[in-house]
C-alpha cells in the first residue's frame, strides 16, 4: 500500500472513531493507551508512541480536510516554506513534510501542555479519546485565528450571521452540521431539496458583490460595532433568495467572500504603501538573494538551499529569542520568495506587525541571515546568482 | 532538522511534562483524607463524561461546609467572565468558567480524585470574576464578544451546561 493510500485508510478510521466518540461507543484507543503510559518511572514502548503517533497524524489531516484547509496554503496556519500539505521536503536534513512541522506543534499543546488535564480525566473514565479530539479541534481553531486572522474573522463573522438566521427561523439546516460548517447546505424553506445546492453556479460573484458594502467593516470593524456588521450580513443572506438563491451550502459562500476580502485586502495593502520603504532597502537586498531564478536554479536545488539555511540557522549561537525571530522572518522570505503574487517585501512596519518581531530587531536579523546565507562572493550566494 | 533529531526533542519535552506532572501528583497525594481547601482541583465520577474539573474557589462565609466550585478546562476558548491560568503557573494552562460557579456541599467531593492545585493569586481572580458576576456588572463590548463566537457558545452548551446540570443532579440523588 502506498503512503497516500495507507493515509486515507487510517483518515477513515479516525473518521469512524470520531462517530463513535459521538455515540459514545468508542473504545480504549492510542491516545488513552499513550498517555496511561506516560509516568515517571517508565516510557512509553516506540510501538505505543508510533502508534499515538500515527493516530495524531490522521486525526489532524481529518481536520484538515473537514475544515477545508487541507487544500489552502500551509501559511494560513502558520507553516511556512511549503507550497501544500502534500510536499515533502527533497532535503533529507529537514522536517519532512508541512504536516510534520505541525503535528509536531500539535502534539505539543496537547500531550505536553495539557498533560495533567488528559491524566486528571482518566483518574475518572476509561478513555480520553474524544478529550483528544476536542483539543485537537481546539489547537486548529486557534492557529487559524492567529495566522489567519482575516479568514478565521471573515469565517466567523458570517458563521455567527447564519447561526443569527437559523435561529431566527430565517434560514433551515438541510444536511451536514447544525454549527454550521463547510459542508452545511441551508435553505430558505425546510421543504427545499438539499441537491438544488450543488447547482448554483453563480453564487459565488453574487456573495462577492457583498464585499462593496461590508468593507473594510468586515476586515477592521471596532468590536463594538460588530453587531451592526453581522446584521448587515444578514440582510445579505436574506437577499438571496430575491436573486434566486433558495438552497446553498455554507462552503459555497464564505470561500468567494474569504477569498475576495483577501484579494481587495491586498490592493489595499499595496495602495497603502505595502511596498519596501525601509531605510537601507535591507528586505529587498535579502529577498533579492533567495529570489529563486527558474532560468537559473531548479525548484528542487531552491528548496536544498532553503533547506541548508534552515539548519544553518538553527545552529546559530543567539538567544532563544533571536533564533525564533529568525525562523519566522526566514519562513517569511522563503514564502515570499516563492510566491509569484507579492513582487515586493512588505516594509519594516508591517512585517514587524505580520510576524509579531519588534520592528528595532529587523535590521539586526536581515544582518545575521545575510551572514548565514554568505557575501556576494560567497559559494551559495554565487549559486544563486550564477 | 532530521525526523530523528525532532523524535529527540519530542522525547525530552515530553519528559519534562512528564516530571512536572509528577511534581504536582506528589504533593496531592500528601492532601489525600485531609479537608478540602479553596484552590484545589478535583474531578468528578458524575460529571466525567463533560471532560472538566472542578476547582473549589472559596468557603462560604457563614456555612463552612458550602464551598465556591467552578468547572475548569483546558479548552483555550476564554469568555468575559473566565480566569484564565497560563502554562506556567500552578495547573496551567486552564480556564476557569467563573459564570458557572455553584456553592455545594464538601461532601460532594471525593477527595481521592483532587488532581492539583492552584496559584492562590489565580483563585483571588477567580472569586473577584464571581462577585462581579454576582453584583451584575456586564463585561465591556471587548469582551462580550467572546462569548458570542460560535465555538465558544458550542463548548459552553455542550460541555458546560450539562457539567452543572450532571453536578446538580448528583448532589439531589
């Protein structure tokens, strides 16, 4: 069995498990057995933590996919440098994949942080499996909110407007979750049949239209005026049944209003001076180097090099502090390198404010990378600019 | 870095976790039969199926067998009246749902199930959240909005509310 198709068994088996957390059939699983193991006097066996290891991986690429983010850019969740959840990395000193950088951050909060809260529950139950599950849920909620922030509010917003509709008697859940989710399809009359959903070809320039009203509200609004936000939302949901919309799944419309608040969201980054002002043009100078050529470097000697700078930096000898500033700014430019759509750094503001690094710092971190990458004369820079 | 260098790392933090828990497990065990105190942590037969604790927040100033319990759990969803408890203090991280404080008799308790303790300092929070709650006074707009995400209402519907009501309903029977 290949790696793809033993994944998508152990996906339809985490799939089944979750059903029968919620029936509240399940049984004593990896995860439980993981953790009853895990005690000061002994470790868990390679074959216990392979197994919860395993697991984890299918739980969260489950996730992934339910919430439609297995098929959007790891970026959004925070992974930088890898173009999708799919690619594995063609250098051997690196993390594998993008799912491996964030299952490894996943495990984290979930078997490292909350330890005593998965042990103090089974003092009192059988299994933790589906306590696992809600963090795991937990975990991917706030990633998004930290690294997404436009999407997870373009999401959420919208999300409380439908809920508002349904629990107005406005709106009717046809199939899929009543919380509403991607798959939800909903109705203006309970009667409606759910297929009509898969039919509606244009939705999505409708719902775009919206975006002429609701921003930059729907982006930057106050918190105070949320409220009047999400009930101008409303009006628009109710106004679709005027353009003939009577049936529609949830994921049908906050894909085009997410992705076009991303698009107008951008112009407006670039119209608000996005582009490199920063003294000493020190952004641009560094992006310049790592600007992957196609006429001069194959993608697969770009991700080597990329890859050889990461472990580069990990050996530097700086403060805890410094070297995660480092990362990020580096997973920064190696997605900005590879992204056609941005021709320009962001200046030292915005990517102070991007990437959560004190805007002082920058100018000494673009020093330290450069001197991790070489001078000019350097072998890796010659053979990027050979 | 390689697979097997993250598996190391991965095996030392966990370690760490592993010895900090532990630190915490001696000191319960040392509480074991002795009386219950404000700022320790329980779990509970009748509310196991909600995946919460209990923290016991305060005596009752005028019937000492009533204590202040409030459902707590490490769901990082934090509403307008929550404390929150960071990772690095004592039982962190946890949130404790101070809305959903009830005063219960010290023998609903089983003290064989006390699985921490808390920083007195986040308990002084804890109890100040509730006499807020308790005087009516509403949370500014910043706030609020928390508690009217969705993901937020769904874990205080499904996981909060049946908590208190498994908790009531034990103590009737």
């Amino acid at each position: 069995m290949n790696e793809v198709a033993s994944r998508d068994v152990v996906v339809r088996e985490w799939a089944k498990r979750g059903q029968e957390h919620k029936s509240g059939s399940s049984s004593r699983g990896a995860f439980t057995r993981y953790v009853g193991a895990l005690d000061s006097w002994d470790e868990p066996t390679n074959e216990t933590f392979n197994e919860m290891w395993q697991a984890l991986r299918a739980a969260l690429t489950f996730e992934l996919q339910r919430r439609s983010l297995w098929t959007s850019p790891p970026s959004y969740l925070g992974v930088y440098g890898w173009e999708s959840w799919r690619q594995q990395s063609g250098h051997t000193g690196c993390t594998a994949s993008a799912l491996d950088e964030l299952l490894v951050d996943c495990y984290s909060f979930i078997f490292l942080k909350r330890l005593a809260r998965l042990k103090a529950q089974l003092e009192v139950k059988p299994e933790i499996e589906g306590l696992v599950f809600l963090y795991l849920r937990n975990y991917l909620h706030d990633r998004r909110k930290h690294y997404d922030p436009l999407g997870f509010r373009v999401f959420e917003v919208l999300r409380v407007a439908v809920r508002g509709a349904v629990a107005a008697g406005e709106l009717h859940v046809l199939s899929g979750d009543s919380k509403i989710l991607n798959q939800t399809i909903l109705a203006f009359d309970a009667g409606d049949n759910p297929r009509v959903a898969f039919e509606q070809s244009h939705l999505g320039a409708i719902v775009e239209r919206w975006n002429d009203d609701l921003l930059p509200d729907l982006v930057n609004a106050p918190r105070a005026s949320r409220r009047r936000l999400i009930e101008r939302l409303r009006r628009h949901l109710l106004d679709l049944e005027a353009s003939g919309v009577r049936v529609f799944r949830f994921k049908d419309i906050i894909d085009p209003l997410k992705q076009d608040a991303r698009a107008r969201w951008a112009a407006i980054f670039e119209l608000d001076g996005g582009a490199c002002t920063s003294p000493g043009g020190e952004p641009a100078a560094v992006a310049h180097r790592i600007q992957p050529d196609c006429r001069l470097e194959e993608v697969e000697s770009f991700m080597e090099f990329t890859g050889s700078i990461a472990d580069r930096l990990e050996l530097l000898d700086v403060p805890k502090k410094t070297h995660r500033y480092l990362r990020r700014l580096w997973c920064f430019l190696r997605t900005f390198a590879g992204d056609e759509r941005m021709d320009r750094l962001p200046s030292n503001r915005k990517l102070s404010s991007l990437l959560g690094i004190p805007r002082d710092r920058l100018p000494g971190l673009y020093e330290i990378l450069r001197q991790a990458i070489g001078d000019p004369a350097g072998a890796i820079s010659a053979r990027i600019s050979a | 870095m390689s697979p097997a260098g993250v598996r190391a790392r991965l095996q030392q933090a966990t370690r760490r976790a592993v010895r900090r828990y532990a630190a915490v497990q001696v000191m319960v065990e040392g509480l074991i039969d002795t009386p219950l105190e404000p700022g320790e942590l329980f779990v509970l037969h009748a509310t196991a199926a909600f995946d919460v604790e209990w923290a016991v927040v305060a005596r009752h100033p005028a019937h000492s067998r009533l204590l202040l319990v409030m459902p707590a759990d490490g769901c990082s969803l934090v509403g307008s009246s929550d404390v929150e408890i960071p990772e690095s203090a004592p039982g962190g991280p946890l949130v404790l749902r101070c809305r959903f404080g009830q005063w219960l008799g010290d023998s609903s308790f089983e003290t064989r199930t006390r699985v921490g303790v808390l920083d007195p300092g986040d308990v002084a929070r804890a109890r100040l959240a509730w006499s807020e709650i308790e005087k009516g006074d509403e949370p500014g707009p910043a706030r609020w909005e928390a508690d009217e995400g969705p993901d937020y209402q769904d874990w205080v519907t499904e996981i909060l509310v049946p908590a208190c009501m498994a908790l009531a309903d034990s103590e009737e029977t």
